[in-house]
C-alpha cells in the first residue's frame, strides 16, 4: 500500500479536525469559504486554502479505497450510469463540465468529473466492464455496445419523464402509462 503523509500543520490536524471539515464540506454542503468563517466565530483561524490542501491529501489516502470500490463495481452483472452537466469556475469565463454517477445497486455509488461529455469519458468512467449498463439513450453510450460486451438497458425514468409532462396536455392516456 502507498504511503500518505496525513496532514498536520501547526498541530490542528488531527483525525477529529479533519474529520470535522471533510463531513461540513461533502455532507453538510458548507462552502470553503463559509467553513473558514465558522471556524473564525469559533477563534480558529482556518484559511480555506488550508482545508482544501488537507482534503486534496485525504483523497490522495482514500484514492487506493475507491479504486476497489470501482474494482468491485466493475464484478457486478449490471450498474446504473448518468452524467449531470455543471458550470465550472474558469479565467474568461465558466465552461460546462460533468459529474457522472455510476450505481452498483446494493454495493456502491461512485463519482467521477470529466470535463467533456463524450465516448473517451465513458471509456475511463467504465473501463473493462462487461455486463448490462443502465443508461439513457445518449449517443456517447453506443459504442460500447457494438461487441456485445456491454449490453445496453434502457432507463425508464427518462422515458417516464414524458408521461408526467403529458399529464397536463392528455392526462388519461398519460395516467394509463
């Protein structure tokens, strides 16, 4: 196993402190910036800069631990996959990004941030796995289904969508679906 230097600086970080800082950050959706400022209320000097540099070293010693969770994944007769685009801070201005979420039911759910939507962040996202994939219908998914390696399920939340769309315009053929 690689070695990771946990982080301390100036003795502030012990497993308590950096727990506290990676559950408000991930779990409770707090900003750095406002973790800096309850940790100030709290006569903690804390820059932000300081939680983002220890956070970056957690991952580096969680890294090996995910990695096996996507090992596993991969094992799995069927996962679930969906991107969400998001805006990206950048210089001139912000750019579109994606977090993909693939699901093994039951074991995991895992993460992953491409920066591009496209059949190369499939290819990483799903490297080596065979079996049947749960996705929409989008074009960067058909690749992997020309070997017959990958076998594609549909998703019926997106076709489900529509129905409740329709619920409005013909609610009585859009309640019988």
């Amino acid at each position: 196993a690689p070695t990771v230097e946990l982080p301390i600086e100036r003795g502030l970080a012990g497993p308590s402190m950096l727990a506290d800082t990676i559950v408000r950050r991930w779990q409770d959706h707090q900003p750095l910036t406002r973790l800096e400022d309850i940790y100030r209320r709290e006569q903690l000097e804390l820059a932000k800069s300081t939680i983002c540099t220890w956070h970056e070293q957690l991952a580096d010693l969680a890294r090996p631990l995910v990695d096996a969770m996507f090992d596993d994944a991969y094992r799995e007769p069927y996962l679930c996959v969906d991107a969400t685009g998001v805006l990206v801070l950048a210089k001139e201005k912000c750019r579109n990004a994606h977090f993909w979420v693939l699901v093994a039911p039951e074991k995991h759910v895992l993460y992953r941030y491409s920066r591009k939507h496209d059949g190369l962040a499939v290819d990483k996202l799903l490297k080596g796995y065979t079996g049947y994939l749960v996705a929409d219908a989008h074009s960067v998914y058909e690749h992997l289904y020309t070997s017959g390696d990958v076998i594609e399920v549909g998703c019926w939340a997106h076709c489900r969508r529509y129905f409740f769309k329709a619920l409005d315009s013909d609610p009585d053929r859009a309640k019988v679906a």
